[in-house]
C-alpha cells in the first residue's frame, strides 16, 4: 500500500497532464493513437521514477524472511548500509522500460475501447462494468507485453538476498541468464498464468475507479476539472 498508493495517484495524475500537453494544439477529445501512448509511457515513467526505492523495497521483503526486515524503514538503512545507496536504484532501467511498455500499452488500449466506445454508442457515456471490461482488456495486454522485462526487473532488485549479485548485473545479462537457466515460459514468463488473472482485475478495478471518481469531481460545485 506504501508504494501503490502514491504510484497510482502519481500516474494517473500525469497522464491527464501529459494528455493535456500533447493536445494543446488539436481541439479533439481523443488524441491519435501514437499520442495516447506517448501520454501512457510518459505517465509510467513519472510515477516509476517517483517511487521506485519503494518498488525496490517491496520486491526484497517479498523474498526475504520475516525475521530479517521489520519494517520499510530498516529495508532501505540496511539496503544502503550494506550495499551502498546505488544499491536502492538497482533494476531501475529494466523498470522504466517496463513501465514504459505496460501504461503505454494500459492507457492507449484503455484510452481505444472508450472512443470506440463513444463512437458506437453516439456519445453516451460507459456503465461501470463496461469501464471494468475495457480496463481488464487493457490490464491483459499490457500484462502480456511487458512482463519478461518485469521479471528482470525483480531478479535484479534481490540479486543481493538471492546471492545473484554477480550474475545479475545488466538487463541483458540477466534476461540471458534466466533463459539459460530456465528457458522462456519457465523463465522470463513465469507466473504469468496467475497475472492474467489477478492484472486484469485490479487494472479493470482502478481505471473504473479513476473514471468515476473523476465524474464525481467534475459534478461538484467546489471543483473546477476541465473536461478533457
């Protein structure tokens, strides 16, 4: 919750910016393709630079016992006493390029469905469970497409409680490794299968969220959220 909480708000945040920005000088509701996922990738790499030492820390308490970190605060001292404070950046490349990858390919697909949508539908806008379903097409694709480059990313993050300092020390050598390893789906894409269960779910969940929110405040008096 730490880490998610101000991830989302962050990304969500700036992707109504970025979409802003980018369609200052066209007077459409919908940017063309290649901008929606420009505005997505943007967006994920802001919120992932903001709070990736968090993303860090919740990769390591994950595969470490209980016993050794009590709290978020003693991951990062002991994180930069004992490895150094480069240490609490490491895997951040394969994370941006992931999140590069997941919001532009969230957004953009999320961002399709709701103008075809509003094409098909003369304007009127989504029920929420439509919302749920163009989110969950969203969360599946995106899922499908970046996660390889998630998998390097968490090998890289506890290559020091995992004894893989050594091995682990670049996107390539890593991504590598773990095919030489464990091939491709054992590898690079294991545990995807529980993913495209539990991705599609939560995404479909959080660009509801996000949309009727957003209603909501635009409807208040107190309130002033242009249209987009």
């Amino acid at each position: 919750m730490l880490r998610i909480v101000p991830y989302a708000a962050i990304q969500y945040t700036a992707h109504e910016q970025y979409k802003r920005m980018l369609n200052r000088n066209r007077r459409k509701k919908h940017l063309p393709p290649h901008l929606r996922f420009l505005a997505g990738s943007l967006a994920g790499i802001t919120s992932t630079s903001l709070t990736y030492p968090l993303d860090l820390v919740r990769a390591r308490m994950a595969v470490t016992e209980k016993n050794l970190y009590s709290n978020l605060f003693q991951v990062i001292m002991k994180t930069y006493r004992q490895e150094g404070f480069r240490t609490l950046w490491r895997g951040y490349l394969p994370t941006v390029l992931g999140s590069t990858m997941y919001s532009g390919t969230s957004f953009f697909t999320y961002e399709t469905l709701k103008k075809s949508h509003a094409e098909y539908a003369k304007g009127e806008e989504p029920k929420p469970f439509e919302r749920w379903c163009m989110g969950a097409v969203a969360g599946f694709a995106s899922q499908s497409l970046s996660y390889p480059l998630d998998i390097v990313r968490r090998r890289m993050q506890t290559a020091g409680c995992t004894g893989h300092v050594n091995d682990y020390t670049g996107i390539w050598v890593t991504a590598i490794s773990t095919y030489r390893e464990e091939g491709i789906i054992r590898g690079l894409y294991k545990g995807l299968s529980m993913n495209w269960i539990k991705g599609p779910i939560a995404v479909g969940v959080s660009f509801t969220t996000f949309d009727i929110t957003l209603q909501w405040l635009r409807a208040q008096t107190i309130f002033h959220i242009d249209e987009e």
